[in-house]
C-alpha cells in the first residue's frame, strides 16, 4: 500500500469529546466553528431500568441499543462499529445497564467506563462521517484532525486502580447529595474564621458539590477502596471526569486534570494553582496513599490519541477491527485541550475578556462572570472560579483568568413544571408563544424558589411562589411570569457580581446616565435550551435594561466549541495553531451576519423596568422564610 504523505496538504479540523450529565457528544469542528461532524448519546435519567417504565422513549431506545444482546451497539451509516462479544452478558458486568443509576434518593452515579466507550463510539462516528466527506472527490483539499479537546461534567468523583485501569466504584456525579452529613458535620466543627480562610483559598463554599466530600464518603464507607488506600502502594487513583479520559485515551497513559476541573475539587490554592496540604489535611487525605493527578493547563500537549481497550476494562461490547481501523485516523493525534463545561462554555462564547459574561440555560442556569486576572472573593455568595488559562498566548491573555459563578437552581425546569404540572403548555417550544400572548405579566410576580432563592438572596426556607394574581389572571401572565421570575435573577447575580468586581450598587441604572464610566458589563453571552425562545431573551434585555445586550451564542454547542479552541491553541508555534490568537479565533468564528438576529436589546420604557424590578424585589423579601414560619 503506498504511504499516505501526512504533510499534504489539508484543512486542519479538531475534534472535541463533550461529556454532559445526561449525554456524551463528539463534534469535529472547523476553523470557521463549523459541525463538520456530529454524534451524540442520550443517557435514560430515570431511575427504573424496566422498558415499561421508561415509556418506550427516544432517550430508552437509544440505551437499550447498549444491552441487547448480538446486536451492534450502534451503527453510524450503516456500519457497525462495534458488536457485542460472544460472551454472555452478566447483569453486573461493567457493560450492562445504563450509564446513569440511581440507587437511593439522593444518589446520583454514573459509570465510568460506559462514559469512556460512549466517548470512543461518538468519536469513531464522526470520523465515519468525515471520512465519507473526504470521498468526495469535489473537495480539493482533505479535512484531517490536528487536535482532540475534551469538555466535562465537573465534580464527578472517580477512583480506580493504576494496575487494571479498573474503576474500583461507579463514580459519584456532581448532583450526587450522600455527603450531606460529611459537610453538615465539617459546618459545625469550624468556625467562621475558618471558613472565610477555606473560602479564600478555594473560592468554594463547604458544599456537598465538590469532590472532596465524595472522595471522603468514598474513604469511609468503601471496604475496597479503603483498604487500597491503607495498603498505600501507590496503586490507588483519583480524578474527575477528564483525568479519567486523559488518561485512558493518551498512549502515555497521562494522569492529569485541567485546572478548571481541578479549582472544584477543594483541594486546590486557587492562587498557587496545585494542591494545598492544609485543604488535604482538611479532609483527612494522605496523598501519599492516593494519587491525585498533576494540575496542568487547560490548552496544553497531555498525551497522543491511543484507542482504549475496553474488553480488558470489563466492557463486553468491544470495539470491531473495523472501528479500530477507522480511529488509527486520529491515532497519534494530540489531546491537548481539556476544560470543565461551564468553563469551556465561557470560552465557547468567546466570553475572554474582563467584563463579559454568559448564562447557560438549561434545567438549571450557570452564570459566568469573567473578572480577568483578578481573583475576587464574592460578598454575596457567589462562587469563584478558574475561568480559563491558556499559557501559550502572549501577554494578558496568557495568564490564569477568574470568574464568578453564579447558579439558579430552577430556570428550564420551570418550563416543565409549568408543561407536566399545570398541563399549560404541550411541549417546552410553546412557553414563548404563550408567554407572549400578553404584553406585561399583569401585575403577577412569580418567584420559582422550589428549593429555596441561592445567589444573591440565599434563602433555603423560600418556596415556589405566586403573587398578584386576579380574577383577571390568564395562564399567559403565570407563565410570563414565571419566564421573567428567572431573568430578574439573572439580573440580580450579574448585578452582584458586578458589585463585587468594584461598580457601584446599581450599575445597571446608573450607566444609563454615565456615559463616560467604563461599564462593567456590555453583553450577555447566552446559550442553553430555554435561550432557544426569543421571547425569552426579549424579557430578559427587558429586565436588564439598554446598557447590556443579551446576545445569543451562534454556535449552539459553545461548550464543545470551547474545547474545540482550547485544543486549536494549544501549540507553542503560533504557526501550527489551528487559530493564532483569540482575535483569530473571534475573526473566523463569530458569524457578525447572523449577529442582528440573535441580539436583543431592550425595548421596554425605563420606567416600567424600575417599577418592574422594584415589584420584584419586594415579592422577594415576602417569599423569604415560608418555612420558617411554619
Ligand atoms: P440541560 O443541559 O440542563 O439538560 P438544555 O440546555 O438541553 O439543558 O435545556 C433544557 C431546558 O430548555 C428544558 O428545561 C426546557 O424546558 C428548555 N427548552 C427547550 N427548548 C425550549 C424552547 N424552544 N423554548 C423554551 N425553553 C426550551
């Protein structure tokens, strides 16, 4: 066969793995942020595993494809990339049942090497796709992978074994509450000082999210991971979602975490950037009994693609020769991009200067604030962050960035309260019609504190609340309500943020008038399920006002874009990036003619917004303590 000359001409393109809460995704991106090729899994997220009970769905479908028996596990194009073994399937064998389980209230795990298959069979897919494009002979020029980037889930827990590769338990996702005793405890045993100095270090609140709680559980109550780790041979593993990619992925099998991934374990110095022996002796972690992985940067060389073995990882449904001989494609490849999606989603956005910030809304809503290399500690509870760090670019740009984090517990999920509950709605796609119907709420406020207000009201005893209603009360103003019941607190974790950036209590208003001032935030970058609704956006430019834009992302999958830029700039010669800069990278990426359409500015007279906001911000102070009072 004659060589293939790998120096011929090409279009580089890179290729991202993004592994969400419920579905694991793999894009290959262009320079211009193009999907050249697309593949995604849908994870069941009921806690049933009888078909009857998962009603026949899409989501059911798609994660029965992994049990059935004989059968390929998925076929992309009409080639099946990957047949299950001759072996008969145990019930508990690392291949059978869904990626997801949920074993008590509360509990939330995913399966580590599920995560790691899924991933392999988005990627061959798309390269199935992309080989196919490369057929055409209409094309010039080939499309060839320069680079792999890797968006997670954050705060997932993973230990397993350096001799088998093996995870030792399923992995404890970041929705996971078991360790609300650990913390609860923790709370009580320390003192605000205290506190306020963990703070200060980690930017994080003691909570049950991050992984050191779950690695402490997992030393507590797991006999075998327990006893490796008193064995302390060395043997004994500990990651997050992309150290356990990485690591499985890279020939060299690197053990590393991106620094996005690894600000949220508690165990880092957001300052110095590794991990800090007074935060491990926090949590009772020997680091010599349990290796924690190197924190490296987010666009950086981590290793060269190397195609798992998941026969000896226990995964029966092992890959076909054929999808072998199509991942030798991207055999060699770099992986050097790797963030956490919140993260990559800021940097998806191309959110990468100070003063920008994005929202994502989906279920719940993440808020980003990028306040550039300062590292600010919120008065008003909101989180702090390691934005991005992508050391290879010159100047500002090259250095850590922080951010604020803040998060709504309820945002897309009103929607399907409002559709499942109230049976207003047929399907999420209609709230904006019906919300639009009318032309203000009518006077009716809406607070959907379900499980009580979070930043910057924290109060865990408010409740779902309605007020104002009338006799003339129409499902339209309960559901404009409810739509603007989570922009107005948006605008109130933007306006704290910015308050805690150093502007003044009430910026929003008060550029309207200063025309000279620097503004602290110009527009929003948003994305997300609901931001799909235009008449969502409108209400939201309504509610911030004229100084900000709300500006929605052209590139829906910004979280994959992001570790699609993170990978395409990781290289040392600017001359072999993908992009040069981030400049290039807005230059080529962002589409300024779809700009007009997916920009809204608000239309709403100045004085409506203050009455509006004032309105809501009293109902806010009547909806705090409803348990209390009981
Ligand atoms: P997640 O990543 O949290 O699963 P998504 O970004 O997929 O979330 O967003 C899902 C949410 O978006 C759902 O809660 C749904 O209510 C809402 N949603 C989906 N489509 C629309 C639409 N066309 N208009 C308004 N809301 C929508």
């Amino acid at each position: 066969m004659p060589r293939r000359n790998s120096n011929a001409p090409h279009i580089p393109v890179v290729a991202t793995i993004d592994i969400g809460t419920t579905s694991a995704r793999a894009i290959i991106f262009s320079q211009e942020g193009e999907e050249i090729a697309k593949h995604q899994i849908e994870y069941s997220t009921t806690a049933s595993e009888t078909p009857a009970e998962s009603q026949n769905t899409d989501q059911f479908r798609r994660r029965s494809s992994l049990l059935r028996h004989n059968e390929p596990i998925f076929t992309a194009e009409g080639i099946a990339i990957s047949i299950t073994d001759d072996v008969e399937i145990e019930n508990n064998s690392a291949s059978a049942g869904p990626t997801l389980r949920f074993p008590q209230p509360g509990w939330v795990e995913c399966m580590p090497v599920h995560i790691l298959a899924n991933a392999v069979q988005c990627l061959t897919a798309c390269l199935i796709t992309l080989r196919k494009i490369n057929q055409n002979p209409a094309l010039s020029l080939k499309y060839k992978v320069k680079a792999i980037g890797i968006a997670n889930m954050r705060e997932t827990t993973i230990v397993w074994l350096r001799k088998t590769g093996k995870p030792l338990s399923n992995g404890i996702t970041w929705t996971d509450t078991r360790t609300s005793e650990i913390v609860q405890h923790l709370e009580k045993m320390i003192d605000d000082d205290r506190k306020e100095e963990l703070k200060q270090k980690t930017g994080l609140p003691l909570s049950t999210y991050f992984l050191a709680a779950k690695l402490r559980w997992l030393l507590d109550n797991d006999d075998v991971i327990r006893e490796e780790y008193e064995k302390g041979d060395g043997n004994l593993m500990f990651g997050t979602v992309d150290t356990w990619l990485i690591y499985h992925l890279t020939k060299e099998k690197t053990f590393v975490s991106d620094v996005t991934n690894a600000s949220r374990t508690y165990f880092m110095d957001l300052e110095t950037r590794d991990y800090d022996d007074d935060l491990l002796d926090f949590w009772g972690i020997d680091p010599t009994r349990i290796r924690l992985p190197k924190i490296v940067s987010l666009s950086e060389f981590y290793g060269s693609f190397a195609a798992p073995n998941l026969s000896q990882l226990g995964f029966h449904n092992r890959i076909t020769q054929e999808a072998y001989d199509i991942l030798k494609a991207i055999t060699g490849v770099p992986i050097c991009g790797c963030l956490g999606d919140q993260s990559a989603s800021l940097v998806g956005q191309l959110a990468v200067k100070p003063g920008l910030a994005k929202c994502t809304y989906g279920t719940g809503c993440f808020l980003l604030y990028n306040t550039g290399t300062r590292k600010l500690i919120s008065e008003h509870g909101t989180l702090t962050t390691l934005g991005y760090w992508f050391p290879t670019l010159e100047g500002e740009d090259g250095l850590p960035h922080y951010a604020l984090e803040g998060s709504i517990a309820v945002a897309g999920s009103i929607i399907q309260w409002l559709r499942d509950n109230l049976k207003l709605i047929e399907n999420a796609k209609d709230i904006g019609p019906l919300a639009s119907q009318v032309p203000n709420s009518g006077g009716v406020v809406f607070i959907p504190a379900f499980s009580g207000l979070y930043a910057p009201y924290w109060d865990g005893g408010a409740r779902g609340t309605i007020f104002g209603m009338t006799q003339y009360t129409s499902s339209s103003h309960i559901a404009r309500a409810a739509l603007e019941g989570v922009c107005f607190q948006v605008r109130a974790i933007l306006r704290a943020m910015a308050n805690d950036a150093g502007a003044s209590e009430d910026f929003l208003e008060e550029a309207l008038t200063n025309q000279n001032e620097k503004k602290p935030l110009l527009a929003l970058a948003v994305d997300g399920g609901m931001s799909k609704a235009d008449e969502v956006l409108q209400i939201q430019a309504d509610i911030l006002g004229p100084c900000v834009t709300v500006q929605r992302a052209v590139i829906s999958e910004c979280t994959a874009l992001g570790a699609a830029i993170a990978a395409g700039l990781s290289f040392k010669d600017p001359q072999d990036r993908v992009w040069k800069d981030f400049d290039d990278v807005i230059a080529k990426v962002h589409d300024t003619k779809a700009e007009d359409r997916n920009s809204f500015v608000a239309q709403l007279a100045d004085k409506d917004r203050r009455a509006r906001w004032k309105r809501w911000e009293n109902a806010v102070d009547r909806a705090k303590g409803w348990l209390d009072e009981e």
